[in-house]
C-alpha cells in the first residue's frame, strides 16, 4: 500500500507513526508532505518513507491520500492536487475539522472515494477514539480507513451528520476528562497526598474505570453497584456530587460545546 499524508503537523505526525507501526498491512511507500520539511528530516533515514514539498508529486506515487491540513488550507489543497486524484486508485481520507465530505467532492473527480475521520489528541499515544463517515463510494474502502486507524486507537462508523456531535464528544471531550482528573487531583491533595501523588491517583483509577467498562462490557452503574455498600462512604459522595449538579454539568456543557460548533 502507498499512502501519502498531506499536511504533517502533530496529527498528520501522529498518524505517520501509527501507519509505520501497523503490522495489519504493509507500507510500501509512506510520503510526507508539508511546506517546511526541516522538522521531518529524521524520517528520511526510514525505509519506504519519502519526504517532499511537492503535494501533487505525493498524490500520484499513493493510493490513499490522508489530507491533514488546517481548515483554511483545505480548498487551497484540494485545488492543488485535483488534477492528479483519479477516482479508480486514490482514497481520500480527510482529518479536516469541521469540513464536510460535500464540500471535498466539489474540488475533486467525481465517483472519488472520500472518507471523513474524527480523531482526537490521544492519536498521539495510541488511544484515539475515531469516528468515521463516508460518501458512497468510500464505504466501499471503509474498512481501509478502520485498518489504519485502529491502529491509533479505537474506531466507530457513523452517520456524517453526527461529526459534529462526535467532535464534541471525542475530540472537546479529551478536555473535558482532563478536567475531570484535575479535580479529584485537587481533591487528593486537600485529603493528604503530594501534587504528584495526587496526580498519579487520579490518572490511573480513571483509566482502571475506563479499562472495566470496555473489558466487562458493563453499564457503568452495574460497576458503581460493586463499590457502593449500604450507608457507604462511595454512595454519600456519590450522591452528593450529584446534588451539585455533576452530571447536570456535564450534559449541559456538551450542549453548550456542540451549539458552540454548529456556530463556528
């Protein structure tokens, strides 16, 4: 397989790890697009991986293209290299926040496989949570696009109309977890424990929480069940978080977020 990434800055970066790591299928050739190549000199050393200015050059020597520019650069791009995606050999994969998958089939051929994804920051680990949309054609090669970023995490398809709502969810929501551990690290450090401490509590019982649900395939209630013992210290806190408003809060601020982004 030959892929190109146009537009290698932390996501594109992150992804160029990810397919290079892949033992599902093999890279023939990787090529790496951006218009200042001195921070990608390292990869030049790599087998297989070719560094370059030249978009449309990367476009023609691939069969998928993942475009991972800024929004503002997307129509630039895709005027660019236009004239060299020809529907019968290339996928089109676009990372591009908030670009619809109508609007991408405007610039290039028609009967172009397009493939929309939704990652978010944890690509960088290896724990990205992506969603995945296409147009008729893409869905064909859908399981190409679950290939290569199953391997950065976890995938889901879904209905295009729900990216908005998957970027609030997925993308915003690693911000709104992250909130979350610094609280009970606060919490932590008011009970007792150093900053650190504190810090390596939280991180790790939220991913031991996280870690039950996807392994047992339990209800989240089915685990909170396990550690609430009547007149408990777990169900008074519990129940107090939720006088506060927990989670009121929080299903109020994914509102607020996903009206904020049909917006913008």
């Amino acid at each position: 397989m030959k892929i190109a990434i146009i537009g290698v800055g932390n996501l594109g970066y992150s992804i160029a790890i990810g397919v290079l790591s892949q033992k599902d299928f093999k890279v023939k050739n990787l090529y790496l697009t951006k218009r200042d190549i001195s921070s990608l000199s390292s990869w030049e050393k790599l087998p297989n991986v070719k560094i370059s200015t030249e978009n449309k050059k990367a476009v023609r020597y691939s069969d998928v293209v993942i475009i991972a520019v800024q929004p503002n650069q997307l129509q630039t791009v895709l005027n660019e290299i236009k004239d060299v995606v020809h529907p019968k050999k290339h996928t089109i994969i676009s990372v591009v926040t908030g670009r619809k998958i109508e609007e991408i089939e405007g610039f290039l051929p028609a009967g172009t496989a397009i493939i929309r994804a939704m990652p978010n920051t944890a690509i960088s680990v290896g724990k990205s949570m992506t969603c995945l949309s296409a147009n008729q054609k893409g869905t064909e090669n859908i399981e190409l696009a679950k290939t290569i970023f199953n391997s950065l995490g976890k995938t889901l398809c879904i209905e295009e109309k729900l990216m908005q709502s998957a970027t609030v969810i997925c993308a915003s929501g690693i911000a709104f977890w992250m909130r979350l551990i610094r609280a009970t690290s606060q919490g932590a450090i008011q009970l007792g424990f150093d900053a650190k401490e504190a810090q390596e509590l939280a991180m790790h019982t939220c991913l031991g929480a996280a870690s039950l649900l996807i392994q047992s395939g339990n209800h989240p209630e089915q685990e909170i069940d396990k550690v609430t013992t009547p007149s408990g210290c777990t169900i008074e806190g519990l129940n107090e978080m939720e006088h506060q408003g927990l989670s009121s809060s929080l299903i109020k601020g994914l509102i607020t977020s996903f009206e904020k982004i049909n917006q913008i």
